[in-house]
C-alpha cells in the first residue's frame, strides 16, 4: 500500500512536470556549449525526484561572435522502449572533441588572449559590475582587439548613402504603396481602395493635370511619395542626403594615425581662379604686396606653438579613430550585456543589397528576411511596465528543488530520463 501511494504521489509530480518540459529544453538549448569550448559545467536547479532539471543560467556576451563553426547534431528517434543513457557509463570516460580557437598573438592580442574563450568573460574583473553580470566597462585596447578580431563580420560600408532608398524608412513607404524596390521585399496592399481610386475624374479629363506618358520608376515614387504619386498614405520621408563620410578604414596596423591615402584625389588649383581676375588682389592693393612689410615685424623668440610638447600621436590613436566610426557595439566604451541569443550576427547582411550573381534561392532569402525586419519594426511596441516574475527563484524557495553544478551534457541526460520517466506513465 505504501508503495502504491508514493508511485501516485511521484505520478502526480511527473505529470505536473510535463507542462515545464519545453521551458527546460528552451534553457538547455540556449547554455550549449560554444565551439571554443571543451567542457562546460552549468548551474542546475532539479527536483529531488528527478522529475525535471533546469539549467539556472543566461548566457549573456560583450561582443558579438563569429557562429560559423557551429555543426548540425543528429539525433537518433525517440524510443520509449529504450533504456536512458546513464552519464558515468557512456560519458564520463569519453574524452571531448578539441575546441576550435583562433592562434592569438600574445603581443597583438595581449588584452584579449587570456579571457576571450571564457565561459563569463572578465567575471572577476573590475570591468563588470559583479555576479550579476549586468554592466560592462572594456578599455580602449581591449576594444580595439575585439573590433579587430569580428571585422570579417562586419559591413564594409561606412557611408550612410549608400543605404539610399534601401532603409527602414524607405521599406515602409514601399510597404504602404505596395511596391517592392528592387532587391527589396513585396508585401500585400496596405490599402485596397487604391485601384478604384478616382475613376470618373483622372487626368486624361482634367484640365489641371499634366499627362505624364512614361512610366515612373518606384524608387522616385518612394524618394518622393507626394510628387509622384496620387494618395499618400502611412507614408515615411526618408532623408534624401547626409554629410558624406570620409574615413577610410586602413588593415595596416603600422601605418601612422594622420598620413595621406592614395584613395584621397589630390585637388589641383589649376582653373580655380577666373580668367577675369585682375593681376593686383585686392587684398595687395589695399594693404600693399605680400612682402612689403616682412621687415617691420618679427615674431620674438620666446613665442612657441601650442602644444609644441605633446605628441601628435600614440599608439592608440590610430584605434580610437577606427573605433569612433565603428558600428555598435565596438563604438561604445560601456553598456549593458546582452543574451547571446538576442545577438543578431547577420542582421546588417542582409539589410544591404544582395551581392550581384547570386543563386536565387539566395536573393529569396535576403527579400524573406527584409520582409521579416519590415513587419517586426512596424509592430514593435514599447515595453509595458510589468512586475518581473523569476520562476527559478521561486522553485528554488521551495523544499522540493535544489540546486548545484553539472555538466551540460550531464544536465541534458537528466532533462531526457525526466521526460522518459514522463512518457512511460
């Protein structure tokens, strides 16, 4: 009797943990270990039955990362008739494959090379603010590195221009006329009316319009939404021009902070003086030629430039300078950490044109995810303020669960007998 009562009591507690299954695996999935890394142990918060285990941590990054080493896992079909893996018997013994690592120099990557492949970077380190893992502060040379190091992640435009007519904006004025800008997505009609607009008076009978017989391109229509077109509506002006940029990002390390890029066109004076001009200026006519009066003044001796004594450059001149027109996150010297699933590695790809000659499931792809980018940024709304409920800190409070540290791959196993165990009753 008493076993049949303790079987329906862990019954009832098997049951009532299917419901928290999929947050488990959610949890487990995102504390994967990366591919740098060869073992990872995670903190666990389990029931005392063995019912569910949750991995109790968020994973949270300073920089983005290069995911391209990632592997695609096969698993073998679910059996309920087959035994769980027990993690001291087929495990334990089973040495871990090699992490993949870049060969950092230790002069170059001095700042960087001992706590890059960290699990929590620089957890005890003046440069975050604690356990909480919140806030971070990285130095100049250490930002310089990391820049440095996910350049080939990076866009190669630093100019805002060249995302003309292919912005947020620019989408959302396609959006509301129904018209896709070339490499751009297409999206169904924001307004159905458009076609039965103004049948009986167009401008083939009125006398104030002015017929216009060739087609209009879409990108003047969207550049200019009210010049070309006969209803605006839900329409957004983008701006039709920026102050250009004149960086140019240099890979040599050893040039010097200031010198002059052979991409810079010298600017010659030749023809910038008309032909008109009169032989005497008349800044020489009014205060006599140039050297009338170099006698009459001398600059005395003592007389120096400012900051004659201080150096034009350092050695982190030349980094400052990249870093102040790097895109975020290398432009900021603190900020908040981030989940590493919310980092979005190859957002800016495809928010720039698609590189010609490419396949078209490829140019698909790019208009797919532009139509996904267009949809969650017209319908992002501001967070409303709620009370933040932490299901971990109220399970653990109780008796029934308690916590320590495991390895990931340990974890999964329990995760997966507690859901065997579930599926058999």
């Amino acid at each position: 009797m008493q076993k049949n009562r303790n079987f329906r009591s862990d019954k009832h507690v098997y049951l009532g943990a299917l419901k928290d299954v999929p947050h488990a695996v959610m949890k487990l999935s995102e504390n994967i270990p990366f591919p740098w890394e060869q073992v990872r142990e995670v903190p666990v918060l389990y029931h005392i039955t063995g019912a569910i285990t949750f991995v109790n941590a968020i994973p949270r990054v300073i920089e983005p990362r290069d995911c391209r080493h990632f592997k695609h896992m096969r698993f073998p079909p679910f059996d309920d008739e087959e035994p769980p893996l027990d993690y001291g018997d087929n495990v334990l013994d089973v040495e871990p494959l090699e992490a993949i690592q870049l060969d950092l120099d230790a002069e170059e990557n001095a700042p960087i090379i001992d706590w890059l492949y960290d699990t929590q970077l620089l957890i005890d380190t003046p440069h975050v603010n604690g356990p909480s893992y919140k806030y971070c502060s990285l130095p100049l040379p250490a930002m310089a590195n990391l820049y440095c190091i996910g350049r080939t992640l990076l866009s190669d435009h630093t100019d805002i221009n060249s995302s003309y007519l292919f912005d947020k904006k620019s989408f959302f004025t396609a959006k509301a006329f129904n018209m896709a800008i070339p490499g751009g997505p297409k999206f169904e009609p924001l307004y159905r009316d458009m076609d039965n607009f103004d049948e009986d008076w167009n401008e083939f009978n009125d006398i104030n319009k002015v017929i216009i017989r060739q087609q209009i391109r879409t990108e003047y229509k969207v550049a200019f939404p009210h010049l070309y077109n006969s209803l605006p509506r839900s329409v957004h002006i983008s701006p039709y021009h920026v102050p250009k940029n004149v960086y140019i990002r240099t890979d040599d390390p050893d040039l010097p902070a200031f010198y002059f890029d052979p991409l810079i066109n010298p600017i010659s004076l030749r023809g910038a003086q008309p032909k008109n001009m009169p032989l005497v200026s008349h800044e020489d006519a009014i205060f006599g030629p140039n050297d009338a009066d170099d006698d009459d003044f001398e600059i005395p001796e003592e007389v120096s430039p400012f900051l004659e004594d201080k150096p034009l450059e350092n050695d982190l001149t030349a980094d400052a300078i990249a870093l102040w027109w790097a895109p975020e996150p290398y432009n900021w010297h603190s900020g908040c950490m981030r989940r590493a699933q919310d980092i979005p590695l190859v957002k800016n790809w495809y928010l720039e044109h698609c590189p010609p000659g490419q396949p078209v499931k490829v140019r698909v792809s790019y208009q797919k995810l532009l139509k996904c980018f267009v949809l969650n940024e017209l319908k992002t709304c501001p967070e409303k303020a709620m009370t933040k409920k932490n299901l971990f800190r109220q399970l653990k409070a109780t008796k029934f669960f308690q916590t320590t540290k495991l390895d990931w791959v340990e974890a999964g196993l329990q995760l997966g007998v507690g859901r065997h165990m579930c599926g058999r009753i």
